[in-house]
C-alpha cells in the first residue's frame, strides 16, 4: 500500500509542475520518472516474492547436494575384481592376482620339497584373469585358493638332453644338466688356478710345460636341452646319465693273452691302437705280457667328445755354436777349447689341440729369443776329416710346419719331434756318415747319420731312402723321401737328435 502512495504523491507533483516545465523538458522528465517508477515497481514485486525466490533457490542446491553425495557414494563403493579361469573354468573372483601367484609360488615349492628326486609343479600357464570393475562386485579370495586346490593339478617336467638331435636320457632339470655336462669337460680342462690359467692335460717333456691356457673347451657334437612334460619313471639318475655320456654304454672286452702274441700283435687283430691297451691295462711295462694274462681292450666311445684348445709355453735351450779356430799345428781330430760357449733360452708357445685329452694337432705358434746363446771358441786341427759334422744343425725339411713336439705324447716318450712340408725332399741336418738306411722297428725306412762330433740324427718314416751306409754325406744333401712307413699315422718325417747318445730335443738346436 505504501508503494501506490509515493506513486501518487509523484503523479500530483508532476500535475503541479507541468504549467513551469517547457513541453520539450516535460517529456524528458516525464519519461525519466517513468523509468525509475518501472524499477522501483520491480524492485517492489523482488521484495514480495522474495520468499517464493529463497525456496526455489534452497530446492536447487538441495537436488545438488544429494547429486554430489551420491556420486562420491557410488565412487567409494565401486571396486575391481579379477576373475579367475583355470583352464577355461570359473574358480571365482579374487581381490587381487598376486593372491593366485602367491598360491602357485607356495604350492610348487611343497611339491618340490615332498619330492626333490622329481621337478613337479602347476602349470601357472593354465591360469587366466578377467578384470572387472563395478559397484560392490563380490570375490572370495578364500574359496578361490580352494577351488585352484582341486583345478590345478601338478605336472611333473624333466629336461631332455640331446645330442646331434637325438634325446641321450632326461634329468630333473636344467640345472642337474648342465651340471653333468660340466662334469664330462672336467677331466680335459682341469681346474683354473693362478688368476685364470688352466692346467690342462697336455704333453709334457721333463718338468712339462711352464704354462697352459685353455683357450676352448667344447662339444664336438651340438647338444641342447630342453623342458618337457615326462613320467616320474623316464626321470634318469645323474650318475647313470653322466656314465652313459662317458661310455657310449659299451660293454667290457676282455681278452687272454695266448701264445706268440704281442701288445702290437693284439692291436692289430683287434684292429685297435696300442694305446688303448697302454691305457686300460697300466701295468704292462716295457710291453712285457705272458700268456693267460687277461687285457682289457674295451674302446670306449662317448656319447660326447670334449675337444680343447690349449696354448701351451714352455721355456727351453738354445745350444751355443761353436767357431773353430783352426791350427796346422794340431792334428786332424784335435780340438783345444779357447772359451766355453753357453746356451740361450727361448719361449716356445704351442697352440695343442685334443679330443677327449688324445691330441690331435699340434702348431708351434711363436718362439721368443729370451736369452741369446754365447759361442764357443775351440781350436782344431787344418786335416780336415769327411764327414765331421760342424755342431749347427739346419732344417731337415725346406719350409716345416711342426706337427708334434718333443716329449712324453699319448703316454710313451716322443723322442723327436714330427714335421711337414710342401717339398717331401728329406735333407741331412748337418755333415756326416751314413751309419744306417734301412728299415728299423717302429721308424719305418729309417736314416742315421754320425755327425762324427758327439751327435747322431735320426730322419724316420721315409718313403724312399736316397743313401746307403758309408756314405759321406754333406748339410742340405738330399738323402731319403717324406712318406708314412713304421708306426706311422699319416705322412710326415720323424726327426731325432741324439748327442753321446743320449737324447736331445731337435728344437734346442734348430731356429725358425
């Protein structure tokens, strides 16, 4: 009501001021309070209903605030499960995925335990999840580990062991063979010492060699392993596998020496080598058997074959030359030492290469002047004598390759060393005369030279002989053929140096 009085009261004001007011300004004036009377009706109706406006506005934020708590509801109860499927079947839902693997890691090792001749196990690969979330899902991590009690059932795997392909036996696992494996190089590569050197089982001369390396230890043939699903019963000992990769499962051979037979003789007719014997029966000596003794003359033949690669040093002398002074004063054949002479030493290095510890091939590799040696100074008479050898000895081959060395090989003495070369042509190492050339036990078309100073030297295993005893005959004068006679395993020259008869290694007196 107070608002119609004001409204009134303007209107009789305006009534009042019209006659003063130019029509113009009237109508100015007129609408302007026709403007301010507008919003004061609205400001007046605002008021009035404001009530009304306060309930709506409270209804809004009510609806609001019940919206925002049921979604923050929603979002708190809202939670992830994982169904689990064994093989393709529902075991149910758990909370987690790690509650099922802490299972299978804890079941698989009571397996292991309840039986550690067998690898059992479950198969986690038989097990898959689904991941599901929504809005209070159920799961039941308790009812699922019973359910995985009597889904999963244990496998028991073994691991194979093939050789070139073919499956030799199985084993509990990779580990047990692998460990066989190593057990079968063993013997062939010995046991590291010294900061990574190896001694292996390689020839040795005297003291033997000053260092081995190993350098390779491998299988000649391919082996691989691998996992499967087997039976309790095709699960092999270690032990019995480890011998079947050793022996090949050959039976024992025995024999009894009967009458006329000979180490040699026994070989050939078993077509066998004499070291097989040598080494299954170590207690013949000096090749001396009787008849009724018993010879075991088994040849094993490995399943697998160790070969290795060794880099053999050994450190040995270099023999002085001597420089003859020569005097008419003193007769032929008289010597006067006017200074001693005095060996050198060198480092030889050999790269040796075995099968199952038998050695296959030999390279020498380098030699190393350590110590130069010192020349002797000797006196002797102008008469020269045919045949006096001067104490240097040259290559008896033009270009050699060394294919064995000097020293004990296959468990007997190697008393030269063995060479090879593209020219055959076997040369005598120094002057001297003829002593022998012919066929000697073991050599084969044999020469012997008597340097008529101390030394002899030996050229065995020739195929032809270009001399004959008596002759004189000069250094790098042809005297025989590289061939394969004697005990011989292929064509080579044997090469012995002999000085007051007893034996020198030929590599102390000749340099490459």
């Amino acid at each position: 009501m107070a608002s119609f009085r004001i409204v009134g009261w303007i209107q009789n004001t305006l009534a009042k001021c019209k006659g003063t007011v130019s029509r113009i300004r009237w109508q100015n004036v007129k609408e302007t309070i026709s403007d301010q009377l507008w919003i004061y009706k609205t400001l007046s109706a605002l008021n009035e209903y404001k009530y009304h406006l306060l309930k709506g506005f409270t209804a809004v934020g009510l609806i609001s605030a019940i919206s925002i708590g049921g979604n923050q509801y929603v979002k708190l109860n809202t939670n992830e499960v994982y169904h689990v499927l064994v093989n393709g079947q529902d075991a149910g839902a758990v909370s987690d995925p790690e509650i099922v693997q802490d299972y299978i890691e804890k079941r698989n090792a009571y397996l292991e335990e309840s039986d550690p001749e067998v690898h059992r196990a479950v198969d986690a690969k038989e097990v898959e999840f689904e991941k599901e979330r929504g809005f209070k899902l159920a799961f039941d991590d308790h009812e699922v580990v019973k359910q995985l009690d009597q889904l999963l059932k244990p496998h028991t795997f073994g691991t194979e062991l093939l050789v070139n392909g073919k499956v030799v036996g199985i084993v509990k696992d990779e580990a047990t063979a692998n460990r066989i494996l190593e057990q079968v190089k063993e013997p062939f590569v010995g046991k590291a010492k010294d900061g990574g050197e190896v001694k292996a089982l390689s020839a040795d001369s005297g003291a033997g060699p000053d260092e081995v390396h190993l350098e390779k230890a491998e299988f000649i043939q391919k082996v691989d392993l691998r996992e499967t699903e087997v039976q309790p019963d095709q699960v092999m000992d270690a032990g019995e596998l480890l011998q079947k990769l050793k022996t090949g499962d050959v039976q024992p051979t025995l024999y009894t020496v009967q009458e006329g037979d000979c180490v040699s003789c026994i070989a050939k007719k078993f077509n066998i080598s004499k070291q097989v014997i040598y080494d299954n029966n170590p207690w013949i000596q000096d090749d001396m058997i009787k008849v009724g003794d018993q010879l075991n003359l088994t040849v094993l033949q490995p399943t697998l074959a160790v070969k290795t690669v060794e880099k053999v040093v050994e450190n040995q002398e270099v023999q002085y030359d001597t420089r003859y002074i020569q005097d008419d004063s003193m007769r032929v054949g008289e010597n006067v030492t006017v200074s001693p002479g005095k060996n050198g030493l060198k480092k030889v290095t050999f790269e040796v290469t075995k099968i199952n510890g038998q050695m296959q091939d030999e390279q020498l590799v380098s030699e190393q002047i350590v110590q130069q040696p010192v020349s002797a100074v000797v006196k002797k008479g102008t008469k020269v004598v045919l045949g006096e050898g001067s104490g240097k000895f040259a290559w008896p081959v033009s270009s050699p390759t060394i294919t064995s060395g000097f020293g004990t090989r296959w468990g007997k003495l190697h008393k030269g060393i063995d060479m090879v070369s593209g020219n055959r042509n076997i040369l005598a190492a120094d002057n001297g005369r003829v002593v022998f050339a012919g066929v000697k036990s073991g050599y084969g078309n044999c020469v012997i030279i008597d340097h008529q100073n101390g030394y002899e030297t030996l050229y065995g295993h020739m195929s032809k002989i270009y001399t004959s005893v008596g002759k004189i005959v000069e250094k790098g004068e042809k005297i025989g053929y590289m061939g394969s006679t004697g005990d011989s395993t292929g064509v080579h020259l044997h090469f012995e140096i002999h000085k007051n008869s007893a034996l020198e290694n030929p590599i102390k007196y000749l340099n490459q």
